[in-house]
C-alpha cells in the first residue's frame, strides 16, 4: 500500500501524463484549490503556453465518500459523467471536459476561475446581487425540463424520498440537538422524525424533477469577464437527483453561506414559480419550500457539527447562525400550517446561533 507520500507522487505523474496526452502540453505548475466540506480535492494546473489554448485547467480528484453522508445501504454518488454532458448539451453553463482518467480519479475541467458566488455577492451591492441570484434562479426551469430517462444518466435513477428525509431527521437529532447542551431525548429525536415525516408526505406528493441538488453559493462560479446573464457556471453536478420543484431553490435561496434578505426571497419566488414547468399552486409552493427548508437546514447544521467534531475541521461552524435563522424561519412559518411541526420548532428555537452559546 502507498504511503501518503508515494500517493501524491503518483497522483502527479498520472495528472501530467492524462495533460500531455489529452491535451498536448505540459504541465507548468500545479497549486491547491480550497477545499468545500466534502473530500473530493481540486487542483489549479498551469499549463505551458500555446496559441488558443487554456493556462489553466481544474483537475477534479476523487476521494472516497464518507459513508456516514448517505443513509445506510444508497449508493455512493454517480460520476460527473455523463451528467455534466447532459446538461452541455441542453446548453446550461457547466464546466468544459477536456480529459479524464477513471482509474486515476481525475476529471480535467475547463478553468471558469476563482470566484464563486457567495464571494461575489460579499462585496456586491444589492442591484448586483439581485442581478447574479436572478441568473441562478433563471436556470432552475430550465433544468427542470430536462426530461428522462437519458441514458446512462444515474441521475433519473435517483430521487428524494422518505428514506433520504429520514436520515436528514437522525442526523439533526444526532449532531444538531445537542448543540443546546444537552443530548436528544427520546422523546425529542420522536418528535424530530415526526416532523420530518411531514416534509416525507409533501415530498411524496410532489411532482419530481431534474434538481441539481446542491445549487448553493459555494457551488456556482462567475465568469469573471462575461456580460449579465452569461455569469454563473454551474459546479459539483454529480448529485443531481430528481426532486420537488422547490428542492434547489431552497438550496439556492435559503443558503447557509449567503443570507439573503427576506423580501428578496419572495421577490425571487415570486417570479420564478410560474415558470416552473408544473407551476405550482402558490400556497402548496410556500409549504413545500418551507418544509424542504427543514429537511435541507437541518442536514445542512448537522453536517457541520459532525464535520467539526469528526473530522477536526471547524471551518463551517461560521455559517451556524445563518442555517439557524434560516431553520427557525422556516419551522415558525411551518408549524402555523400545521401543528405536527410545532414540537420540532420548539426544539429549533432552543438552538444557539453560535456553537459557543450553549
């Protein structure tokens, strides 16, 4: 077995010699990209000149997938191909392919640049910011009339359901609850389930469409030089899954790394729902969008005590308060429809919004 040492080694050279192979070109330099909360590695390649060609490639390394992050016995997440063709083809802005090596785990991928969304619009005023989240929002109708099957897409194999809602409720009972100082009762991780199993019965009621499933900040790039509206490029599409209407704008809307103010939201809301291809009844929208804000908040706060406490990485505890308010928002505006979810909004208003207040 390889040391980490040798690993790396051999990583660099199969990385170089997919580049010269695919590409032509050798490789100049070779720098770490950081990291998001999952284990997959990124690299920025450097790329020795030639006319009309990219400097720079992303080199997408594989890892292997916690188990812990998916209910026991769902598979591992497909590869990034073909779905990442799919989507190019139907002309959604992802990343270029340019090579990749199935048995090194490496994708390389066109160069979008450094600055993701959620950096964007720390510094943006608020006509930009509106501006960039409308470009977002826009492509979310046009995913979703991607129909399937598509062959070889595992995508159209892979849906939300009752069994992906329940663990979301384990977790948040596990790692989320005893943020408060106390562990979960028995009666509280009942009432936690129960809650969920709400959100389990609209999400079965639900039309399914084609959602990325992770269409957060952090996972949406600008191009730095394109004109409005030929910004964002679409990252981490390898989860894509079917999924209610409002699954990725909850994602999108109610992010844990941007905070968005509340009138914006429905603003947002308001002018993307009909475009849905079902163009949802606008009452049964606002739940459905309130309670998939449960289930995705809830994962989203557990995820990120379970990262800090497992793994030592305390990187996303800074982004607690926002996946708070959000959580609290959402259980208040949920529980007024329906008294199944009060216990659990109870809980949720016991939570500090930062890991420290316990």
């Amino acid at each position: 077995m390889l040391g980490p040492q040798d690993a790396e080694a051999a990583l660099d050279a199969s990385l170089r010699r997919l580049v010269r192979a695919s590409l032509g070109v050798e490789v100049t330099g070779i720098e770490p990209i950081a990291g998001q909360i999952g284990l997959r590695r990124f690299l920025r390649v450097h790329l020795a000149a030639r006319p009309g060609g990219p400097s720079t490639l992303v080199a997408r390394i594989e890892a292997p997938e916690d188990s812990a992050s998916r209910p026991s016995g769902t598979p591992p997440e497909p590869a990034l191909e073909p779905i990442r063709a799919l989507l190019e083809a139907h002309a959604l802005p992802v990343p270029r392919s340019f090579a990749g090596d199935a048995a090194a785990g490496i994708e390389l991928l066109e160069d979008v640049g450094a600055r993701s969304l959620a950096a964007a619009v720390a510094t943006a005023d608020d006509a930009t910011r509106r501006a960039l989240y409308s470009e977002v929002c826009a492509l979310i109708p046009r995913l979703q009339r991607i129909a399937g099957p598509a062959a070889g897409v595992a995508a159209f194999a892979r849906r939300l359901g009752a069994e992906q809602i329940a663990y979301k409720a384990t977790r948040f009972s596990e790692w989320s609850l005893p943020e408060r100082g106390r562990p979960a009762s028995v009666a509280e991780a009942h009432a936690v389930r129960a809650a969920f199993e709400v959100v389990a019965e609209a999400v079965e009621r639900a039309p399914r469409r084609l959602a990325h499933r992770d269409l957060q900040s952090s996972n949406i790039q600008l191009r730095e030089a394109a004109a409005p509206g030929a910004r964002v490029v679409l990252l981490d599409l390898q989860g894509a899954w079917l999924a209610p209407p409002e699954y990725d704008l909850v994602c999108c809307l109610r992010d844990s790394y941007v905070e968005l103010p509340e009138r914006e939201v429905e603003d947002h809301l308001a002018h993307v729902r009909p475009e849905l291809p079902d163009a949802p009844d606008p009452e049964i929208f606002a739940e459905r969008f309130d309670l998939l804000t449960l289930a995705r908040k809830g994962k989203d706060h557990a995820l990120f005590h379970f990262v800090a406490r497992t793994r030592g990485d305390a990187r996303f505890l800074r982004f607690v308060p926002t996946t708070v308010r959000q959580l609290r928002r959402a259980s208040e505006r949920a529980a007024a429809r329906d008294a199944r979810i009060t216990p659990l909004a109870e809980l949720i208003a016991e939570l500090p919004e930062t890991p420290c207040e316990r």
